[in-house]
C-alpha cells in the first residue's frame, strides 16, 4: 500500500510549505484538493511544479465554486487532464448534492455510460466518494447514500470509489462490513482515513469513536494495494509547524506498522 497525505489536512498551509513538510514526514505522494490556491489559469502549473516536490498519487475534484474551473462536470475533466500530465492515477469527486438541488450534475452523472473511458480517457480512475451523515438529524445530503445503491451504479458505469471512513463512520460507527461490501466489489482505488465522533469529522486516530486500528488490520489481510490517503482537519493539531510535523510522522509510523504485510 501506498501512504498519501491529503492537502486538505494541512491547508492552513501554502501548497508549496504542505509539500515540503509531507515530503519531510515521509508520505510517499500527495493527494491534491482543488481549493482556492488552484483557481485562476495557474492551477495546472502549480500542480505540476508541486509534484516535482513529492509524488501527486490523486486529486480531488473542486467540491464548490472556484475561479477558472466552471461547474463540477467541467472541474472533473479539467482534473483529470491535469491528472494525466503530471503522472496522477486517480481523480476523486464528490456526488451531487440532492439538498442543494445539483439537478444539471445529476442528470450528468446517469448520462455518462463508462466513465473510465468517457471522462478517465482509460488512463486516469475516476473515482466517486461514499459522503457524510450530518447535522441535527443526521441525514446524508447526497444521491447515492447506501452502500449497495453505490456498489450497483460504479460497476454499472465502470467508475471506481474512494472509501472515507470518517464518512461512513458518521452512519455507522462499525463500518468495517461496509468496506468489505465495497472491497468485495473490486471497485475500492483510494481509501481516505481518519476518525469521527460525536459529529465532528476527520478527526485525529483515536479522537473519535470508529475501531481504525482494528479497520487496518482486517485491511492488512485483504490483497488491497492501492492508496490510503490521510485526510484529517488541519484543526485537531496543536499549533506549530514542528508540532504539527511530529504528529503527522507519528501518524504514519503507525500506519506502516498496522498495514504491514507479515514476513514469511
């Protein structure tokens, strides 16, 4: 497995200083979240000046509206050109939102019949991302919301998935037999981890309440060979870029311990 570090856990940052400081911990690529940093015509040249740094393995789809880069259909494709000039495998995104009535994007997403071929142009893997349960009631604001709805529309559509599992946690806190539902569809390219509790999201390992070690290890026992990609808020490190970097090298040390495949 291969260990990222998304941008988004670090965006308190300039994308250079996040690069550098992934680069010092010791991740062995980058997943880049398109955000305002990228807006504007020099997203594309920023892009591939950073991955000279350290590794771009993804890039994550702008999920609101930015300068330069139109809707969300045309934010995908420009993420997937970019994708295949700078040596990423995989483009994330998110789907529509049914609560902020994304009914252009909706119809989008059913029209499309292969997306590996159509939109990925059969080199970059798409992948659509499983999203949150929030608010007073706990509801999920996006189409697509249980697992087997999902599970039948990739593979109908030939798209791959980005599991979250601060996402699926916040609707089920023993998520692990959805990620085999998941994992036992082929489709699983990405694997965004960190904790939940108590209605706050990507938290730190052990600040929430979803059983990650034990997550990993069942993991570690599955031929799964693709990216874990650590996504947390830049806000659950305490302040101080030497701080900060401690914490994220302690972070992945545990995760190298806990996905480590057994020597024979």
């Amino acid at each position: 497995m291969r260990i990222s570090i998304s941008t988004g856990t670090l965006f308190i940052y300039k994308p250079e200083k996040i690069f550098e400081m992934s680069r010092e911990a010791g991740f062995d690529g980058v997943e880049v979240v398109i955000n305002r940093d990228f807006g504007g015509h020099g997203g594309k040249r920023l892009i591939r000046n950073l991955a000279r740094e350290l590794p771009v393995f993804s890039i994550h789809a702008p999920f609101m509206p930015l300068d330069g880069w139109g809707g969300p259909v045309d934010g995908l494709k420009r993420c997937v050109e970019i994708a295949g000039e700078c040596g990423a495998g995989v483009v994330n995104f998110h789907p529509p939102s049914w609560l902020n009535g994304e009914l252009g994007f909706w119809r989008w997403l059913y029209g499309v019949k292969d997306y590996q071929k159509e939109i990925g142009q059969d080199t970059v893997k798409v992948t659509l991302e499983n999203m949150p349960w929030t608010g007073k009631y706990q509801l999920n604001h996006y189409i697509l919301s249980k697992t087997q709805q999902m599970i039948d529309f990739v593979t109908r559509k030939n798209l791959y998935l980005t599991f979250d599992c601060t996402h699926m946690g916040s609707g089920k806190a023993n998520f692990i037999n959805d990620f085999y539902l998941y994992y036992n569809s082929g489709r699983i390219r990405n694997i965004h981890f960190s904790d939940y509790g108590h209605g706050r999201q990507h938290l730190l390992p052990g600040h929430g309440i979803l059983p990650l070690t034990r997550f990993l290890n069942h993991l570690r026992n599955t031929s799964y060979d693709d990216i874990v990609t650590l996504e947390l808020s830049p806000h659950e490190f305490p302040t101080g870029e030497q701080i900060v970097l401690e914490s994220l090298k302690e972070i992945l040390a545990y995760l190298r311990a806990e996905t480590a495949k057994p020597t024979p």
